[in-house]
C-alpha cells in the first residue's frame, strides 16, 4: 500500500515557482508577445511596458506561498489594443469599431 501526501501538490507547486525553469519559460512568452507586438508596433509605448511579474499564487497553499510568473502588458491602453474599442468621430453620433490585435493570445498560442 503506498502514501501520498496530501500537500504534495501544493509542494511540487512551491519547489515550480522557486526554480530558474518557471523564469525561462516566462521570458520564452515575454518574447513572443514583444514578437506579435512589434508586428503592430507604432509608437514602441506598448512594447517598452511589457515585463514578466512574479506574483503569489491565488490558490490557497497547504505548505506556504508560492510564485507564478505574470506576463504583463501595463500600457494604459492594452486592453482596448488585444480586444478592439471603439472610435466616436468629434461631433458626430458616428462611431467605428476598430478591431483588437490579440497580442497575448497570439503569443500564447506562438509558444503553445
């Protein structure tokens, strides 16, 4: 009969989220999003705001915190860029939808 620790997941999660190999892989994403982004790059303000965040975990933990790694676009316009937004022409009740460019999404199915 054998035993696993009911903690060991939450174990093998805290020993991921200390090692070198979680920063590698989130570097790998932070290029390929830097990679989709300049494709549509215009004024180089998105991709100078991009950066891998370590932050704690929001799953509760059994053995203590552990990290995961964020990529974070933090342009005040990123949302309107990876999902569209629209666009009010001054004095008029026209408006026109501009489709978003799905930097994160792209780049995550890039890397895959």
């Amino acid at each position: 009969m054998s035993y696993v620790d009911p903690r060991a997941g939450s174990m093998a999660a805290q020993i991921a989220g200390q090692s070198r190999e979680m920063d590698l892989v989130a570097q790998r994403g932070l290029r390929a999003v830097r990679s989709v982004a300049a494709a549509h790059r215009l004024t180089g303000e998105y991709l100078s705001k991009t950066f891998v965040a370590t932050v704690p975990s929001l799953q509760p933990s059994k053995v203590g915190p552990i990290d995961d790694r964020l990529i974070v676009a933090d342009d005040k316009a990123a949302v309107s860029i990876e999902y569209g937004h629209l666009v009010r022409f001054k004095n008029a009740r026209r408006v026109k939808f501009v489709p978003g460019q799905h930097i994160m999404s792209k780049a995550l199915r890039a890397v895959g």
